[in-house]
C-alpha cells in the first residue's frame, strides 16, 4: 500500500544505481511509516520534463501515498531524508525536490482484487 514515485528532469543513471536507490527507498518508507516492506511498491522516472522556479535546472518530485495517516512528525522526518538522499545519490539540490504525501483511504487503495478498507 505504501508507493513512493520519483519523477527527476536528469538523464537516468544506470540500471544498478537505479535499483540500489529503489530499494533503499522502499526500506526506509517501511521504517518511517511501521508497515511492511512486502507492501511498499517504489517507481522511479527519468527525463521527464520539467521546470522548477521558471528553470529547466535539475528538478525532482516524489509522491509518497499510504493508507492510513502519516501526521507531520512522519512527513517531516520523510522530507528530510529523502531530500538529502536524492541529493546525495541523484546530484538534484533539496531545494529543487518537491515531496507530496497523501494518506489514501482503505477503500481508496486497491491490490489483489481487493481494497484496504
């Protein structure tokens, strides 16, 4: 249930240091949101166009989706790191990331022909 989604402007790194990002994204969600890893899914997109302050500068945007409340304690600690993340394995400065987070409903969020809720 859990999904965090990265969209960056910047050319793909290659296939390993995407994967290497993917699952160091998937298990610090599941710390900072207490469910299980089994359940989070990670997306990463590269070359997406995009502006950023009127410039086409390196750019990123993370959506981060839960079922269940995440509260700004959560939200805080995940913009923190995952900015510094995404600037240390990306090259994008934290003040070019945008992160929205979105607490879905259970009835809102399906998997295995069923939903959450």
């Amino acid at each position: 249930m859990p999904l965090i989604k990265v969209q960056t402007s910047i050319a793909s790194p290659d296939k390993a240091q995407v994967e290497a990002l993917l699952r160091d994204l998937s298990s610090r969600l599941a710390t900072h949101l207490g469910k299980s890893e089994a359940y989070v899914m990670t997306a990463f997109e590269a070359e997406v166009p995009m502006t950023f302050g009127g410039t086409t500068d390196p750019v990123c945007y993370v959506e981060i989706k839960s079922v269940g409340t995440m509260g700004s304690a959560k939200t805080l600690a995940m913009s923190q790191e995952f900015c510094a993340q995404l600037e240390t394995v990306l090259g994008i400065p934290q003040n070019r990331t945008y992160i929205e987070f979105a607490d879905a409903p259970g009835a809102m969020w399906g998997w295995n022909g069923r939903t959450f809720g």
